[in-house]
C-alpha cells in the first residue's frame, strides 16, 4: 500500500480525491452507499413525457376546464356585443380594472 500524500474534497461535496506517492490519483464517493445518480434515459421521449407530466386531481381539472368555458363564453359575449351595437355603447374594460365582487340589487 503507498503513502497518501494529499486529499481533497470536491467542489460538490459528493466526492473525495485522494493522491499517493505512486501518482495515482484515485476518486472516492464521499457518502459510500450512496448511487451515482446516472440519468441514461432522461432525452427517451416516453421518460421525457412522464417527467413532464403534470397529475392534477379529476375535481380540479374538471372545474378549472368549466371555468375556463365560462370565461371563454363570456368573452365571446362581450365581444358579439359590440359587434352588433352602435360603436362606443359597450365599452372594453380590462380584466384588471372589473370589479371582483359586485352588489346584487
């Protein structure tokens, strides 16, 4: 066995590199158990897919898509109304300026 002359941790505090005096350089991992974490089939479209994939609740996705109708309906609405008034009669107001709770009479 020959002589450690110098160690150093890396950057990424995941490995170890110790040299001897028989210049050898050797890499060591720092936490033994630990896996290397290899990703080999992370550019395969069905892996790609998978990861990208984003699992929303059926409840959730149910209701935003209603909403999403909704909202689609109402601006389709607005927009038929000033296409058939006299021009100027039916404002455009932006989304930020409507009012977000409105009095009921």
């Amino acid at each position: 066995m020959q002589r450690v002359v110098c160690v150093k941790w890396s950057l990424d505090d995941r490995y170890i590199l110790s040299g001897s005096d028989e210049m050898n350089i050797r890499l060591w991992k720092a936490n033994a158990s630990e896996k290397l974490g290899m990703e080999k089939f992370s550019n395969h479209p069905q892996v790609r897919r998978i990861l990208q994939h984003r699992h929303v609740p059926k409840a959730i996705y149910s209701e935003s898509k209603i909403q999403k109708t909704m909202r689609y309906s109402r601006k389709r609405k607005e927009a038929n109304r000033r296409a058939h008034t006299k021009p100027g009669t039916v404002p455009h107001i932006p989304e930020r300026k409507k009012p977000i709770v409105t009095e009921e009479s």
